[in-house]
C-alpha cells in the first residue's frame, strides 16, 4: 500500500489554457458543484490586473476572501513553469489562513498551447480549449493538450453556432493525448458538470491516499511574445532567466 501523505495540505491543481476557453468559467463550476461539500481556495493569474479574480468574486461562488490574485508582472507561463515563487507563496499562505482546505486551484494567465505548470506548484493539471477555437485545434497538440492530466474540451452547446463537430474534436484531442482523458464541457450540461466533479473528487482522493504522483510535462516548447523583434523576422519575449521563449 502507497503511504498517504499529508492531510493538512491541499490538493493544488492547475488550469491553463489560451485566453477567452473558459477557465475561470470553469473554476466556478467546480466550485458551485463541491463548495457545499469540500474546502476551496483559488489563485488567478494575470500579469497587471486582478479581474478574473475579480470576476469570481462576483459570482459568489467562493467567500471573497477565499479568491486571491498573483499579478505576476511578466509572461504567463513563467509564473507557473520557470519560477513559480510568487504563486506558491499565494498557494501556502491560503492553505495557512484557511486551513485545512481540500482543494486551491491555479489559473494560468491567458496563454498558448505551451503552457504547463510545474510539479513544484500544481499537483495535477487541466488544459482547456474551447469549440469557438476551433475544431482543429486539439490536432495541432502542443505539450499543454498532450501532458496535462485532463484536457477539457469546453463550451460544447456553441458548437452549432461554429461549425465544429464536438466529437470529432474530442476524439482529435484523444489522439494527440495518446488516448489520455478528455472531456467535452458545457456548464450548461448537467451530465457533463458531473463528470468533471467526478474527476475533481477522484485525483483529491488520489493524492490523500498516495497514489497520484506529480509528473513533469517536461519544457514548454519554444514561443515569442508580440513585443520583441526575433532576429527571424517574428518577436521575441525575454526573461530574466538563461532560457528565452519563442513561439
């Protein structure tokens, strides 16, 4: 039998996924279905702002003072992956203030298909993507679609309205995973909405009894960011540490 490990500590689980799939929407769904029956806490992402943190608040679906922003003043995937200082010292002092909570979410800035957290922060992963993307998109993989622990398909009753055929995608997105899990979401969904809780329910279950174990996705692949001529004709996005990304 795996030795359990800690009960004091939360089960930390990261969500990222390109601006505008529907992370924060589906941060709180998560917490409307399990607050009534877990202990919660959320950490948002952004680089100058504290709207997605702002935006939860609002919804109610959490005491406000469960909800904490990092403005992370840089690229995204640099406070998840590359140095996650700030956003485990937000993960720590929730889980001091509110101890013992069961589950605290990290949200991922808005960013591409490199994004992946690193196992020092986040104890399972979810990526998202969403129909209005398009249906290609879960085909083009990427370390986010094929590493994360569950890749979510999000925003399943607009695809009608775009043209995508959700099965179609999902089973893209299978293919590109090697067979790892997807999910097709709508919070308008109830059968869905369970599913997801369902899967919440079972990695929290497998960390208290020691058998889930943190994987490296390994590096992001490289990327550059809008601001920053590239030699090569694109831009590039530094950082303060000895690897640049480009994309």
């Amino acid at each position: 039998m795996p030795e359990t490990t800690d009960p004091a500590r939360s089960f930390r689980l990261g969500i990222a996924g390109p601006v505008g799939t529907g992370k924060s929407s589906l941060i709180a769904t998560v917490c409307r279905e399990l607050a009534d029956e877990i202990a919660i806490g959320v950490i948002t992402n952004d680089i100058f702002t504290d709207e997605d943190a702002r935006m939860l608040k609002a919804a109610g679906v959490l005491d406000a003072e469960r909800i904490r922003a990092v403005e992370t003043g840089a690229c995204p995937h640099t406070a998840i992956r590359d140095d996650v200082t700030q956003n485990l010292l937000a993960v720590e002092d929730l889980e001091r203030d509110f101890a013992p909570l069961d589950l605290v979410m990290v949200e991922s800035g808005g960013d591409n298909l490199t994004a992946t957290f690193s196992p020092a922060l986040i104890d399972a992963q979810i990526f998202v993507l969403d129909v209005a993307g398009g249906g290609d998109v879960a085909r083009k993989g990427g370390p986010g679609i094929a590493r994360a622990d569950l890749l979510v398909v999000n925003k399943t009753d607009l695809a009608p309205h775009v043209g995508v055929d959700v099965e179609l995608m999902a089973a893209d997105a299978r293919a590109a995973r090697e067979g790892g899990p997807v999910l097709a979401l709508s919070r308008h969904d109830p059968e869905s909405v369970a599913q997801l809780r369902t899967w919440v329910l079972s990695m929290i279950a497998a960390r208290r009894s020691g058998d889930h174990t943190p994987i490296d996705p390994g590096p992001m692949a490289p990327h550059f960011h809008a601001d920053e001529q590239h030699p090569d004709g694109g831009y590039t996005h530094s950082h303060a540490h000895s690897r640049a990304h480009e994309h």
